[in-house]
C-alpha cells in the first residue's frame, strides 16, 4: 500500500498496535541531492529524522521498533560517504542514542558487527548492556545487517550444532531456526514500512516478514516524522489480516 499525507488528521486504535514495525529508511543521499548537500548532510538529516521517529513511537506506545541503518550492501558506496556514516554513528551511539536510555528505551543492534570498527563494536555493547533492563519501546538498530547473511549464520550455527551431536536435523523446526536468528525472542513485524518511494525489501528481516504488511511512501526519510507513522499505522489497522485463510 502506497500512503500519503491527507488533510484530515489519521485516527488510530491504540490498543491495537502492531507489536512490531519495521523501517526501511530510504532517500538520505536523494534529500541531500534535492538540496545541493553533500550526501553526508542528508544522512545527518536521517539521524534527527530518526530521533522524531523513536519518540514518536515510544510516545503512542510501540514496543519493537527495527529500523534497517547500515546493510552488507552498502560497503559498496565510496569510501568518504561509509566513513561519513561511520562517525555519524560514534556520534548518536556517545550522545543521542543514550539519551534514551533516560526515557526507558532499550536498544539492541542486529548484524554482523565484526565488520565495524572496534571502538563502534564497544559502544553498541555498552548500549546493549546499560539498556537490557528497559521495558519500554525496544529499538532494534540493523547494522551491517543482510538477511541473507543472517540466515547464513543462523545455517552455520545449526550445522555446527549437528556435527557436535547437540541437534539433530529432524529437531529443526521454524521455531529452532528462528532461534538462532539476530531477532530471537522478538515478535515478527507486523508491519514493514519503506520510505523515499522504491518498493523493494532490499534483503531485510527475509525470514521475519512472512506475513507482515507493507507500507510504501514517497517521503524521504529525513522528511519522515510521527505523523508518517501514525498514518501507517492507520493503514495497517484498516487491513485484513488473514494469514493465507479466508
């Protein structure tokens, strides 16, 4: 579903939120072209617009929230726009993000962070530790994520498994697989939105988006605000969800 902003205010069910959304956000390097900015200026852009979101969701009261900021592919870009990312994230990661950590949200990163410099590797895991006793919206930050590369390493892991003895091949259900994913433990999205206009998954949460809804918006995301969302949301809660039944 393609959505756009209405005169009207969206009108929403709280207590029929979706348990999880997740955000594909795209046109940081479009808003930044559209403006005669560097691209590292729109991903600035895309960090505040971040911000507005997280409070946005924690204020109407999500509780998972994953949002796709750095994937496996995106190594391809030029050296100075990753190094620009790069030290966009040590800055949210030092200021921003652990502001809140003060207004009960928890945060976690899904990937492969191996790839990441050492210093970046040590503030997601302080984050992670500082965060983990939070019972309020849970952020889930995809860096050097792909979910191909996840279902690779969740393969690796169960194969190691069987060669040791400690799983048999016949134990592995959708259950034991999903285990072994970044997300475990994690309700699956219920809802994927993808901004800036392109309709694709682009290797996000492959196997945690079965049965998900999308949303599409021409947007950019540093454009993207808590009304994008809640209206979203409206189009989410105006389906219906029927899981391959009647």
């Amino acid at each position: 579903m393609f959505f756009q902003k209405k005169e009207e205010a969206p009108v929403i069910d709280l207590e029929n939120l979706p348990k999880h959304i997740a955000i594909i956000m795209d046109g940081n390097g479009r808003w930044a072209t559209k403006r005669g900015l560097p691209r590292k200026a729109g991903h600035k852009a895309g960090a505040e617009a971040l911000e507005r979101v997280i409070e946005g969701a924690r204020e109407l009261g999500l509780q998972h929230m994953t949002v796709y900021a750095f994937s496996t592919e995106n190594w391809k870009r030029s050296e100075d726009e990753v190094a620009a990312i790069m030290d966009l994230l040590r800055q949210y990661l030092k200021n921003y993000f652990r502001k809140f950590l003060g207004d009960n949200v928890r945060m976690d990163v899904i990937g492969d962070i191996s790839r990441l410099d050492g210093d970046i590797q040590e503030q997601i895991l302080e984050i992670e530790e500082e965060s983990k006793h939070k019972d309020g919206l849970f952020v889930h930050i995809a860096l050097n994520y792909g979910g191909r590369d996840e279902i690779r390493r969740a393969v690796e892991e169960m194969a190691k498994k069987v060669s040791e003895g400690t799983l048999q091949p016949s134990d592995i259900s959708e259950d034991v697989i999903s285990a072994h994913l970044d997300t475990k433990g994690v309700p699956d999205p219920e809802l994927v939105i993808r901004t800036s206009g392109e309709e694709r998954i682009s290797n996000f949460l492959l196997w945690q988006i079965a049965y998900a809804e999308f949303c599409f918006t021409d947007t950019l995301w540093p454009d993207f605000g808590k009304e994008d969302l809640v209206l979203a949301i409206e189009g989410y809660q105006n389906r219906d969800r029927r899981f391959g039944g009647r």
